[in-house]
C-alpha cells in the first residue's frame, strides 16, 4: 500500500475529530411491528426523494479518537502533512469478549484504493491477537454504502437501535444498525 498506517498514539491524537461525512440517496426503512405472537420487523433499501448529506457539524458532539467512554482503545491512521487522512479505532468490550470498532473513516480522496480493507483486516488480526469472539460496530441506516462495504467485509446484522440518536430516529430514516463479524 502506498499510504502506510501508522499507529496513533492517544497522547498525540486524543479529541482529534473524525470528519465523517457522507451524501445518500438510499437508507434501509426499518419496521417494527408488534402482533400477538411478538414483533415482526423489516429491513428494506428504499430511496429518498432528494440526496440527504451528513456531516460532524449538524452533531453536538462528534465523533472525536480517544474518546473517554472507550477504555482501551487504541488507533491507527494515515497521516499526511500531519494531516489525519484516515483512521480506524478500536476498543475491547470485556465484558462481552468482542472487538468493538469505534471510528473508521477514509477521506474522500483517499476511498477506492483498499485501504478501509486494510482498516478491517487489522481490526480483524487484533481480535484474533487478542483471543475475542467477534468484532463489533455501529453505522446508521441512511449510510447505505457503509453498510454495503461491512457486508462485504463479511460482517452481518447483529441488531438495531431505534432511538440512539434521538426519538425520532425511525422516522428521520437514521437508526442505529449494529453489524458484526464472527471469529
């Protein structure tokens, strides 16, 4: 690989903003429905009437390396110019024994030349390293290409959270949608 990832110590790269951002015209509908025998829900890729974008800015908090929820965590990255230009991070969930990641993102100038593969098969060797069971992670159901490029990762639909973000997450087509990869 031409860019080489690097480790990004937490002294260095604590509070750093991941700049994710990202223009959809797709997102997966997600239903629930409660009925006499429990809950039926469906996931659906359906389209928006017009492009719906997503960036740091619209959040109070974005997502930032090192944040102190996630003990343990560690991170690696493609630095240019002392510039971030990607980055992964990871934290282990003890109490599960599973490799949650964190933070992935590439800029876009960056995208196509395989190096999110190379993000996804470190994490992968760092849950073997460290004897977990699965690797872990979060992604919104409008960030339609996200979710094509876990799945093709291998990762699968482990759940769903349908107010993380905020009450109205079913309607606003952004729910939370955990996938994960198994060991």
């Amino acid at each position: 690989m031409k860019y080489p990832i690097i480790f990004l110590p937490k002294e260095q790269w604590e509070g750093t903003i991941v700049p994710i951002s990202y223009t959809t015209e797709e997102y997966y509908d997600i239903a629930v429905e409660r009925n006499t025998y429990g809950f039926t829900v469906e996931m659906k890729k359906k389209r928006f009437a017009e492009p719906v974008t997503h960036t740091p800015e619209e959040y109070d908090f974005p997502d930032r390396l090192y944040e102190k929820h996630w003990e343990n965590a560690r991170a690696w990255g493609i630095v240019q110019e002392k510039k971030l230009m990607a980055a992964i991070e990871t934290a282990p969930e003890e109490w599960s024994n599973r490799l949650r990641i964190t933070e992935l993102w590439v800029d876009q100038c960056l995208r196509g030349q395989g190096i999110g593969h190379s993000f996804m098969e470190l994490a992968k060797e760092r849950a073997r390293q460290e004897k977990r069971r699965a690797v872990i992670l979060e992604t919104q159901s409008c960030n339609v290409n996200a979710i094509g490029f876990y799945l093709h990762e291998g990762f699968t639909l482990i759940g769903f959270d349908s107010c993380c973000y905020r009450n109205n997450d079913l309607e606003r087509k952004e729910v939370r949608v955990e996938l994960g990869w198994f060991l």
